[in-house]
C-alpha cells in the first residue's frame, strides 16, 4: 500500500490552511509591503523542489512554495477585504486604507 497520495493531500490541506492566517497577519501588522517575502520564500522553496528526490517532500516543499507565490495576490486581497469592513483594521496603520471602514 502506498500512501504518498494521501500524505500529500493531507499536507496541502494543511499548508494552505496554514496561509490562511499567516496572510491575514502579515496584512494587519505590516500591510502588504513584506509582498516580496513571500515571492523570495515561494521561489526559493520550488527551486528547492526540484532538488529533492524525495517525491513526497518534494512535492510538499512544492506546495508551498505555490502557496507562498498565490499568498502575494491573498495579501493585495486582505487589504480591499478590510478596506471593505470584512475584517478589522490596524488602527496603527489606518492611514493606508481607502474606503468606507476607516470613517
């Protein structure tokens, strides 16, 4: 029995799971300037992939170097959810917010 399909399903779940509030942090502590970390961390984890052999581990370090990538547009994304009242802003950084939550 082999069971690298599910262990990397499950992975991916759990990566992109993972993304999901390290995106909504990131947008609330230090708006989207840190956009390129997670370009320079999506590259640099599917270049790395491409070196393991290791089918299961290359597959996740893979995963998430594409979630990294696909978090750059999520963070742009974060920033128009709070600008439209979605989720709460950082009153430290309200300036940097267009729109109908800040009035």
């Amino acid at each position: 029995m082999n069971i690298t399909g599910i262990a990397i399903a499950v992975s991916t779940f759990l990566v992109i799971g993972l993304f999901h509030p390290i995106v909504i942090k990131t947008e609330y502590y230090f708006g989207t300037r840190p956009w390129w970390v997670f370009g320079f961390v999506g590259v640099a984890c599917i270049v790395c992939s491409l070196c393991i052999e290791s089918t299961l581990w290359s597959s996740i370090i893979g995963v998430v170097g594409a979630s990294s990538l696909w978090s750059i547009g999520e963070l742009f994304e974060q920033k128009r959810r709070v600008e439209k009242g979605w989720f709460p802003m950082n009153p430290k950084r309200k300036n940097q917010y267009h729109g109908k939550s800040h009035d």
